[in-house]
C-alpha cells in the first residue's frame, strides 16, 4: 500500500492514477517563428522541473510531463506549474512557447530534426515523413498494469477518438497559411504508417503478434513506433491516449485528461464484465477523424456506431456522461463540468486562433495569443493554484519512473 492508503498498482478505490505529457513549440519573441532553438531552453527548464521536461524529435520543441496523479486539481497543478517554469526559461533565452498543435509562423519544413542514430534511421524508413513533425500532441496516460485487459478497454476507446479530436483541436494553421481545418496535426500525423486508430484486438496475444507482423514488412523501426492513437505502453503499466492537439491551456489538457480516466474507468467495467467492445467499421471510423479534423468542437461530428451526424459539443457532453462516476468519486465533476462548458461556449482552440488572426496583428496576433495563454502566472489560475506545491520537483520519484521503476521513456514515446 502507499502512504495514502492506495494500492501499489494505482487501482481500488484511489485509482487509477493518470499523467500527461505535453508537447510546446519554442518561437522568437520578435519574429514570432519557430525557431529550432529547444535545446537551450531544455537546460534552463531543467534545473528546475528535472526529468519532467525534455527535448522531442525536432530542434523546435520540448516536452513536459507530470507524475501520476490521483485528482483533477493535482494533474492541473503540476501542468500549470511546468509551463510557467518552460516559458520562464525561454524568457532567458529570448524566446516564448507556445501550445499549438502546428506552428503558426516560421519556415518549418523541412523539420530540423535532432541529431543521433535513431533518428538517422527514421528518417532512412519514413524518408519525407520526417520533413513534417513540428506537430504537437496530448498524451494521456492512465494507470492499467494488465496488458491483456488494456487491450480490450482500448476496444471501447474507439468510438471516442474522434470526440477528442474535437474537444482539443488547436492546429488550424500550417506553412503561414489558414489550412481550413481546426486539426491539420490530425491530418500530417496520420500519414504515417502506423497511425491513427489502433485495429481492433482480441486479446493481447493478437495484439503483439500483429506488432510483430508490422516489424517484419519494416513498417516499423522499433515498438516506440507503433503510433497508434491508443497503446499500451511498451515500457510502463499504463495505456496511453495519444489523438488530440496540445490545447492552448492547462485547464484544456487536464479536463482531457480527466475525460479520458473515466473513458477508461468504464471500459474496465465493461470488460470485466466480459464486454470485448463494440467493433466499429474502420472506414467510417476514418470519416469521424476526418470531420473532427476539419469542423473541431464548433461543427458536427459523426457517432460511430450509428452512422448519424451529432453535434460535436453533444458528443463531448456524453463523454462527460460517462466519465462522470469516476469524476465524482474524486470530487471532480463540478470543476471538469464548468470547464467543458467554457470550452464549448468559448470555442476550441483552432476558433480562438483564428479569432485572434482578425485583429491588426495577424498570425504574429495568434502568436502573442498562444504565448499569453500557454502559461499565464499560476496566481492567474484559480481555483487550481494552490494545487501546485503538492507536486514540486525533486520531492518525489521524477514521473514515470514510480509506475514502473525504469527509466526515462523517450524511445517509446518520440518519432525517430
């Protein structure tokens, strides 16, 4: 048991325990563009949240996570205390961040991609593919030790997906130019060949001998490759949740994350109740991405499993219907109910640049938006603020490591 009465595995009545990773570009703070200048920012950032933060696949970004987290308020604190340490030191180097699924400004293609013998080989396998990673993501992940059982939950994920490509999309702009969609990350990222949804699997057996088989026709340079938008991680106990932009804000990536705990807290129920999933048709799962991508929270999305058009604000208010036991178990529901609300009155994250594109800034006004609202002083931040020194760096084991005992996961998690 740990100190707090919760089981070791992060299940029972405290679990499970869930985290985030977040994906920043850096930018100038003249020019407003992304510049390939993360690793210098990466040391400053260091020295105060340690192994939380670290570089990504490009020169033009870095990556923050948390440790496990039981409560909304916890995940929160620790998310928005990391960004106000990542843009203070950018802030010394001359630089901003910003949270955007795709650079706003800036010639980004090709990617500058950073040096070393597994990115050599990436590019060798997915050749142009690399020419477009300055993409920035969400990654959730929550607690789920059993692989046979996080298999068959991301079964039941499925049908989601593409709600929270909606919820969280951030990526309307691409190469200094409106592209017309509120989630172009969606579109670049699933191109790959192992991307997207994940197939629908039986059982973990099934599941590992189709990774095998994807290794063999060299779709793969290794299993941190499988890219799928649900995966049970190769190196953790935990399923990971991979589909949506990085929102603008922190409150944005801790209600998808809560959202996607008790997804996942359901789906457990099902499955042991012995419910393998719905099976979803693959092609009219990918019209739901592709309506997600273009129309985001504002539009109307397409429910999987009957074919029929819904707005996309209707099916987020389900998925809060369905995570809704677990968040009031943790005291949770009212504070994720009113920021979803706020979300959809608001706007998503593609509304809000574009809505900042209007003013006599232009896309250098989208720019200062994001870098406003990426990381806002935490005394800005209420009611969560205070929930940030529950979690300081160097008090306890760094992130991931207290799930599993082993070290960073950066081969598992970054494009080669």
């Amino acid at each position: 048991m740990n100190s707090d009465g919760s089981r070791l595995d992060g299940q029972g009545a405290a679990g499970p325990r869930f985290g985030v990773e977040e994906e920043f570009l850096v930018v100038d703070q003249v020019t407003r563009s992304a510049v390939p200048r993360a690793e210098a920012v990466l040391r400053r950032a260091g020295e105060r949240l340690g192994t939380r933060v670290c570089g990504e696949i490009t020169k033009l970004q870095l990556e923050t996570r948390t440790e496990p987290c039981h409560t909304v308020a916890e995940l929160h604190g620790q998310l928005a205390e990391a960004r106000v340490a990542l843009a203070a030191a950018a802030s010394a180097e001359g630089l901003r961040i910003i949270a955007s699924g795709t650079p706003v400004l800036g010639n980004v293609i090709p990617s500058p991609i950073t040096e070393g013998p597994r990115q050599d080989l990436g590019t060798a396998t997915f050749r142009g593919l690399h020419d477009e990673l300055s993409i920035c993501a969400l990654h959730v992940h929550v607690e789920l030790p059993e692989r046979e059982r996080a298999v068959l939950v991301s079964n039941h994920l499925r049908p989601h997906l593409p709600v929270l490509i909606a919820l969280a999309a951030n990526s309307p702009y691409w190469a200094e130019r409106d592209t017309g969609y509120a989630s172009w990350r969606t579109l670049v990222w699933n191109r790959w060949p192992v991307a997207g949804p994940p197939p629908y699997f039986t059982s973990a057996a099934h599941y590992d001998e189709f990774v095998a088989t994807l290794q063999e026709t060299g779709a793969l340079v290794d299993v941190g490759t499988v890219f799928w938008d649900i995966r049970p991680s190769a190196h953790q106990p935990t399923l990971e949740i991979r589909v949506s932009d990085v929102p603008i804000t922190a409150e944005e990536s801790a209600l998808v994350a809560a959202l996607v705990r008790g997804l996942v807290v359901a789906a457990l129920a099902a499955v042991d109740r012995g419910d393998p999933g719905p099976v979803v048709s693959a092609e009219l799962m990918r019209i739901a991405y592709w309506r997600a991508a273009r129309d985001g929270l504002g539009g109307h999305g397409v429910d999987v499993r009957t074919g029929e058009a819904v707005p996309a604000a209707e099916l987020a208010r389900r998925l809060l219907r369905l995570a809704a036991p677990t968040l009031e178990e943790h005291g949770d529901l009212e504070l994720v109910t009113d920021w979803l609300r706020r979300l959809v009155e608001g706007g998503d994250g593609a509304t809000r640049q574009r809505r900042a594109a209007t003013g006599s800034g232009g896309l250098a006004g989208v720019v200062d938006h994001l870098v406003a609202r990426t990381a806002p002083p935490l005394a800005s931040t209420p009611p969560l603020a205070s929930a940030v020194s529950a979690s300081r760096p160097g008090e306890n084991t760094p992130t991931w490591r207290r799930f599993a005992g082993n070290g960073p996961r950066r081969e598992e998690s970054t494009p080669p």
